[in-house]
C-alpha cells in the first residue's frame, strides 16, 4: 500500500484517494459560442505526461479536493496542496 | 528461413535441431525507407507484414526501443473476442477473428489460437435483460452469440459459485462460441518472422528521440540509432501515444496511460476450459495450456507509466477470483505485473491520421487491443500505404472526438475498464 498525505488529514491509506482529473483544465465560457474543437479539447484531450504530473485528487473521507504533484513513472507524491490555497 | 513442417522438425530432431537459422535478422538500419513503424507490438509488426504483403511495401522498418512484443503484446492475458455491441466495433473486432482465425497457416508459427469460447455471466433479472440485448446486438452484426440459463453456464464452467446465498447470484450468461486465447508471443514472433522473411528490416533496441519536420510535413525520425528517414511513419506505441505526440506536436490525445496488471497461477490439473468473465467482480480468468490460471481484472485508478503491479488492485481482482470459484482460494500465485495501456474515452481505438501531415497513428486500444491485432495491422497498413481509410477504419479517426460520433463501447457493451 502506497500512502498519500492529505493536505488536511495527514498521510492516509491510498485508497482513501479518488483521481479527479489534471490540473488547470477551463470549462469554456458557454456565454459564447464554444467551437466543437474547443469542446473536444476541453472534454477529452489529456497532457497524460510521463514524469512530472500535477492533478486534483480528491480525499473521499474529508471529501476535500486538493492539488497533488507526484511522478507519473515512479508515484512518488511530491508535494500535495489545497486547491483552496490556490484560489485564494 | 527454414518453414516450420512435420517434415522438418523431424528432420531437424535427427540432426539435433542445428540447422533451424534464427527467425529474424537483426539489421542495422538504413537511411531512410518507404514506411517507418514506431514500435515493435504486436499492432507494429502486423502493420509491417501487411504492407508487404497486401500492398507490396517491403522497404519497411519497424523501430523498437526495447524489445520486440516486449510491450503490452507480451503482458496482456490474451483474450480474443468480438462480443461487442456497436456495428462498427463488431466489423472491426470481428474481421481480427477472422484473420486470427487462419493466422498459424498464413504466418507459418504456430500462434496457438484456441477457440475454447467465452462467457460473461449476467447476476440478476435486469443483467438478464442486457444479456439478451447483448446476444441480439451480436447476431444482428454478423457475430456468433448464445444466451444461456443457469444451467447452461453450469455445465460449461462447472467450477463456479452456484450457491445460492452467494453475494451475487449467477442467472445465466453470454457465450461468444468463436472466442478463445492464443498465445501473445507467438503472435508478435509469427508477425516478426513473416514480415522479416518479406524483407522489413526489424531494429530492436532503437528508440524513437524525435521527428524530422521538413515544410510542417513528417520526413522521418531521430533514434538512438541515428537518423533515418521515411516517405510516411506510423506509430503503435500504445501506453505512450501521448508521450510521441507531444514530440510531433500534433496535439494532446483524448488518451490516458493506466497500468493494468494481470497475474499467473501455478500450474493446475484442467480445471476450466473456457474463459470467463464474471462483471460483478471485475476479474476474469482462463487456464493455460501449461496449466496456469491467467487471471486479470479491471485497470489501476491512477494514471501511470509505472510498469509494475500494486497491491490494492491485486486485493481486489484475487477477492473477485475468490468469490466466483472458491475452489481455487489456496491456489497460489506464480506470477505478477503490469502493462500501460493507452485508454480512450469511449473505450475504442483511434486509427488514422495524426493531425501532422505524414504522421499516422494506431492507438488507444487500452485494455483490449491483442485480440485486435491482425485487424490493427491489417487497417493501419492500407492507411500508411494509400494515405487513406479503409472503410472499417474511418469511423475509428481521431476526428470523432470533435464530430461528437463517439463508438462508446466502454457504456454500450460495458467493457469492465
Ligand atoms: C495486463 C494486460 C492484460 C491485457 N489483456 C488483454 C486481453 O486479454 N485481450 C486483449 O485483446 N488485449 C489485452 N490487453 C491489451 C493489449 O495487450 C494491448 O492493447 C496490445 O498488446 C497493444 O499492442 P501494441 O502493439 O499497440 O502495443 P505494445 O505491445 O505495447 O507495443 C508498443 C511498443 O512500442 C514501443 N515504443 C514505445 N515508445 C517507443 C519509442 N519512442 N521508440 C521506439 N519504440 C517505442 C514499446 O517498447 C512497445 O514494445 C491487455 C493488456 C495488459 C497490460
Ligand atoms: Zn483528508
């Protein structure tokens, strides 16, 4: 078992983790029109890097979604950050 | 090359099996060809063999980094079928079938094609109904299909759990008759060796670093071997179609890379001769001509290039094994590992045009695509030498994700992962 430090709860069983999606994707803003291109990149084209990857991951038990940097060939977390931090 | 033949085997076992020659060339790469192949799966090798035999193409390359079918092709738990749902899945996993069909006499290797059949078992009244709807979708697309009753599938896989306070009570199930497992390296070797012996020169250990760019057009590819330049290049390199597009510049694929991990038991007596996939538990299993179960269940949740197992998946595929043949709780386990596989959206693949002109690429087959492979090669050759689709390929162009017409068989024929 790998495990994965929750920002607020501290290191936790990773199965306790849910992959949410990459970070720094934006939903097109539907006040105009979206191109179907736009739609489809926005949808379904993944950056899907090997090596150094930062993606929202979401801790089920505290519900709370957060930012997690790891490498995507070895797993190891680098770094793991609040996304409300980030917003702020 | 020595054809393989009762004849010489025989002749060879007299002579201590000393002039059989090796399989393969290893040449050292030219300058440039008329097509380059990026990677040595099974998906490569087969396009290779196809150029040259359908379509005359044999100044061909195909470049391997590591080791050829070193890749999914070697890892994968060699599952063929074509029980799908959508008319353009069943045309394009049914024509794999077919030529898997004829594939030991064509290629002269024996790829152990077994049709020993399929069945899915269905858990309830509503997964009756889906079962029904999956049979008729079958059969209205050309593909064999039975739906069986308790009994029937009692009497084809005797070793599962009939009891009836079991967590998920099994009501009966589908069964693709023409279905079976074959042998995953015989496949990339028979393809390597047919393709070889039609002159394509197979470079092992020779990574792709680069594209050459000339006018915006794709000329050719920088390796750890040097330059080498081609009139058009395709890419099957399966879990890392997005690591060579980002090198191509031809945008980010709808593809993410997952590990999916399978696993190997000790050799057993016959105990099941037929593969079956249970759905509740994810796991599906079949026994080896060697005796071993082969064992597989649903992807990792974690998007990797980690090319190992964990043990959280593990729990849960040996737990489903468990629960739906207890008899084979103190079987232990031989072996454990991973491949990455290159999952889509819709759980199809994505053949056809790159985006950059030159570039083709053949990928996202993710968790399914060994069963694809003589169909794979088969399609993506006719596209690398007209520079157009075939008709069962069109639909498969990566220009569905912007038209909307997605082939969903990840929802329609409820494909575990
Ligand atoms: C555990 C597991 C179980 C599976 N079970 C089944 C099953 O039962 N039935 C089924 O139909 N499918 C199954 N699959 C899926 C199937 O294995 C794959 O879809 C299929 O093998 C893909 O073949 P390929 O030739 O496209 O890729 P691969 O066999 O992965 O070949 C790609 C090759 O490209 C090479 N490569 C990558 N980058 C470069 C580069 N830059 N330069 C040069 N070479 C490069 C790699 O080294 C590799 O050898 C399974 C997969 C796994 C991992
Ligand atoms: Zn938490």
């Amino acid at each position: 078992m790998q495990i994965f430090p929750c920002p607020f709860c501290g290191p936790r069983n990773e199965t306790e983790f849910h992959f949410a999606g990459e970070l720094g994707k934006v939903r097109p803003a539907t006040a105009e029109k979206i191109a179907a291109p736009d739609w489809a990149t926005y949808l379904y084209a993944q950056r899907n890097e090997k090596g150094l990857v930062h993606e929202v991951w979401m801790h089920l038990t505290c519900s709370e979604l957060f930012v997690m940097e790891r490498d995507s060939v070895t797993m190891q977390v680098l770094d793991t950050r609040s996304l409300r931090e980030d917003a702020q | 090359m020595t054809r393989y033949s009762a004849f010489n085997l025989l002749r060879e076992g007299l002579r201590g099996h000393t002039g059989w020659g090796k399989a393969w060339r290893s040449p050292a790469p030219k300058s440039s060809y008329d097509a380059v192949i990026v990677g040595a799966g099974g998906h490569g090798l087969a396009t290779a063999y196809y150029l040259a035999k359908n379509h005359g193409l044999t100044n061909v390359a195909v470049l391997e980094k590591g080791w050829l079918g070193g890749g999914n092709t070697g890892r994968n738990t060699t599952v063929i079928r074509s029980n799908y749902f959508y008319p353009e899945s069943a045309a394009l996993y049914d024509l794999s079938v077919r030529l898997y069909e004829n594939l030991s006499r064509e290629l002269n290797y024996n790829v152990m094609f077994s049709q020993r059949g399929m069945v899915v078992t269905a858990h309830s009244e509503p997964d009756m109904e889906m079962a029904a709807r999956q049979v008729n979708a079958m059969r209205l697309n050309g593909v064999d299909a039975e739906f069986l009753d308790r009994d029937q599938v009692r009497k084809l896989a005797p070793l599962l759990n009939y009891r009836a306070d079991m967590r998920f009570p099994i009501h009966g199930g589908v069964l693709q008759p023409r279905a079976g497992t074959g042998r995953h390296d015989a496949v990339a070797w028979g393809y390597a060796r047919a393709a070889d012996a039609l002159g394509v020169d197979i470079i092992q250990n020779c990574e792709v670093q680069d594209f050459i760019f000339e006018a915006g057009r794709c000329v050719g590819v920088h390796t750890s071997k040097g330059d080498i330049r081609a009139a058009v290049v395709g890419a099957t390199v399966a879990g890392h179609s997005s690591v060579i597009a980002k090198m191509a510049g031809c945008g980010d694929l709808p593809i993410t890379s997952y590990a999916l991990q399978a696993f190997v038991s000790e050799p057993l007596k016959p105990v099941l001769d037929t593969v079956v996939l249970c759905p509740p538990f994810g796991t599906y299993v079949s026994q080896s001509d060697k005796g071993g179960l082969v064992i597989g269940g649903g992807l990792d949740r974690i998007p990797s290039y980690g090319q190992r197992g964990n043990l959280p998946v593990q729990e849960t595929v040996l737990a489903g094994l468990v629960e739906m043949m207890p008899a084979l709780a103190s079987v232990k386990l031989l072996r454990h590992w991973a491949g990455i596989v290159d999952v889509t959206p819709d759980s199809s693949p994505i053949i056809g045009p790159s985006g950059v002109e030159g570039l083709y690429l053949n990928c996202g087959w993710g968790t399914g695509g060994f069963k694809a492979i003589p169909a794979g090669g088969y399609l993506f050759a006719h596209i690398l030498a007209t520079g157009t689709h075939h008709e069962i390929s069109r639909p498969f162009d990566r220009n569905r994700f912007v038209t909307g017409h997605l082939i969903d068989e990840g929802a329609a024929s409820g494909i575990a992962h």
